[in-house]
C-alpha cells in the first residue's frame, strides 16, 4: 500500500478550519457532534448503497458446496469452505450447561502500557486478567484475578508487540500448569480457554516480514503447549473483516464490500454457527500453520467469529469449544462472561497509567537515568 492507495481510499473533512475561533478549552465532545452533523450530508451522498440481500444470495450460491469452491482465488487473505453451507442449531442453555458439567472454563486477556520515548528506563508494563469457571465438582470453582508484569527493556530496537507477546506466552505456560493443578486436585475433566482477538493470527499479514516471523512462531510454540497438556482452546472476537464478500467481488458476482457479520445475521439463526472455513492467508501459509473459523450468531447482529488451529479441528473438539462459547456468552448476556471479566481484570485505565509512569520515574534508583519527558508530563497537568 501507498499513499496514493490510502488517498483513494478515505475521504478527509476538515471539522474545523485553522483560521476559526480561539478556544481556550480542550475539545469537548458537544461541539464535536455539532461539526460532525454539518458534514453528515456529503458523508451521506458518499456511502456505497449495498445490496445485502444480493450478497447474501450469492454467497449461498458460491459457498454452498465446498467442492465446487473456486481453487485459484487470487487474494492474500480469504476463507475457504469445508463444510456444506447451513445453519448448525447448537443445544438450549440447560442442555449445555449439564453437558459442560465437571469442566473447567477460562477466559484470558491483556493489556500493556509503555512510556516509549517519553521516559527513562525504557520498559513495558503487562498486565494480564483471567477468569474461570467451573462447577459440578464438589463446591465447584470460581476465580478472578490480575498477575502484572514488569519488563525492563535493554534492546530498544526490540518491537514493543513482540516484547508483549513474548512475555503474555511466558504466563500462560503457568496459567496452563495452574489450571491444570485445579483439574487434578478437584477432579475436573476437560479445560476451555478462551482467547480475545490477539489470537487473530491471519491479520499478521501486515507485519514486516521480521516481527512476523517471530510473532506466529510464538503462536506456534504456544499452540503446540496447549495441545501437549489437552487443552481446548479458540480465539473468540468480533471482526470487521469483508473476506467472503471479496471473493464474491472478485468472480464478480458483486461490486461493493459487506462486512461477514452482516452476511452471517441473515443466514443464521440465533444460537446456531456456520459452516467451517479454513482461514488461507499468505502469513499462514509462509509459516505453514492452519487455522480455521466458524461464526456463531449469539443474537440478533451479535457474531462472533471462533478461530482455532488444526489440532482443534482434526479432533473435531471445535463443536466442543462452540458450545462452550455459546454457553458462556448466554451466561455474560450477549458476550462470553469468562472474557468480559479477563478483560476488566487486566484493563489499565488512562489515569493508571499516568501515575504508572511518574511513580516509575521516581521509584528506580541507582546511577540509571530517571525521567518522564515534559510533554508527557504537560498532558496530564493543564496550564491555567
């Protein structure tokens, strides 16, 4: 992509002009929604009519059978059909839930904070949240909890996501031993964890080739982790991806993009799941690692997309995992509880990580630099 590429792409208004009146204050969101309003008819005039039923007719057409699936489909990234296209029922809430008697199921998320250039020891903050679940052995199980990470970085040429990859993987090797020292305790059978959509690995496409590499080969490691100890384990996100509706635009069934979610509210029924589709991507391909994906229609325009690697596939515990999600989300009312919590355990909050960054600064001793830069430290602190 060029810039060229990006110009023809977006459409730029300007809701304020530079020559306008002073404004002593910070932006507030009122005044906001009054510019954008002024310019909501010429955004009007610009969007793409789509034809959602037309898209949703031809992929019923093009997809229906996966044998008849076109084989030279010339995209970096699209999705392939292996099973018949169809609307897959999953059980009621009470058959799930005795179904997922005497299992244990965890939902894990992240996040990270870095000062980058704006402070001395350059470091990475990673906190990690994780919530599970299990019942029907004994008193059953409930646990939620954060376990943050410090990480001094010594090589700053190092890419802040791998560092936070590298060190997200390094926990969940003991997050794995810790659930696993539950199941034996108290007698557990099987182990779900869920992943949020850091799990999306097709999207790596993007990277550079160097922090590719390393960014799936962790995935692989951690893959490989995960099937060693006979644990379940997707990626459970919402996507804006348009990937089934560029393969319709390609063979020229259509001229316009549609989100997958929007195709997959039609053709599903509420509590039901998609056919399987093997993720090609060209960033998947070079690494040689398969990953497949199912949407699960959890509510009206509610879709989910379930990603897991082949070994979950193969074994066909996918079913597994689809009802272990659509269980969990009816229990979190729209969105899987177990990832809700995880998230709000390891969230860290902008005025957190403002005091994170000062206290830092004033916290480390010795003959090392100790500082936080006067920008960063302007943002924080309003000058009457």
């Amino acid at each position: 992509m060029n810039v060229e590429d990006i110009r023809e792409s977006i459409s730029v208004y300007q809701l304020r002009g530079i020559d306008g009146r002073p404004s002593l204050a910070g932006v507030s969101r009122e005044e906001l929604l009054l510019l954008i309003k002024k310019v909501s008819g010429k955004v009007l005039k610009e969007l793409v009519e789509i034809d959602l039923d037309k898209a949703v007719d031809e992929y019923r057409n093009v997809y229906d059978d996966p044998e008849s699936f076109p084989s030279n489909i010339d995209l970096k990234m699209y999705l392939k059909p292996l099973t018949p296209l169809r609307s897959y029922p999953l059980p009621d809430y009470k058959s799930l839930l005795r179904s997922f008697e005497g299992d244990l199921l965890a939902g894990f998320d992240s996040s990270s904070h870095s000062p980058r250039s704006h402070g001395d020891p350059s470091y990475l903050l990673v906190n990690m949240g994780f919530n599970l679940w299990g019942y029907g052995r004994g008193s059953g199980v409930s646990d939620r909890r954060y376990v943050p990470y410090f990480v001094l970085i010594k090589n700053y040429e190092v890419d802040l996501r791998v560092i936070e990859k590298f060190v997200e993987h390094e926990f969940l090797r003991e997050f794995v031993d810790y659930l696993m020292d539950i199941r034996e305790r108290m007698g557990f059978r099987d182990i779900y964890i869920f992943f949020d959509e850091s799990f999306n690995l097709s999207y790596t496409y993007s990277f550079a080739k160097e922090l590719r590499d390393v960014y799936i080969e962790l995935y692989r490691d951690l893959f490989s982790y995960l099937d060693e100890n006979r644990i379940v384990y997707a990626g459970v996100f919402y996507t804006g991806s348009t990937l089934i509706s560029k393969v319709l635009k390609l063979m020229g069934k259509i001229d316009f993009e549609v989100r997958d979610r929007a195709i997959m509210d039609n053709v599903l029924e509420e509590g039901s799941h998609s056919q399987v589709f093997h993720v090609y991507s060209e960033a998947l391909e070079e690494h040689d690692i398969d990953v497949y994906a199912v949407y699960l229609k959890i509510s009206d325009y509610n879709i989910v997309r379930v990603e897991f690697p082949s070994s979950i596939y193969s074994s066909r515990r996918y079913v597994d995992v689809l009802r272990a999600v659509y269980l969990d989300a009816i229990r979190g009312r729209g969105y899987p509880y177990l990832l809700g919590k995880a998230h709000e355990s390891c969230v860290l909050r902008g005025d957190i990580r403002r005091f994170i960054e000062v206290d830092i600064a004033n916290t480390l001793k010795g003959s090392y630099v100790k500082s936080i830069s006067g920008k960063s430290l302007r943002k924080w602190r309003r000058l009457v």
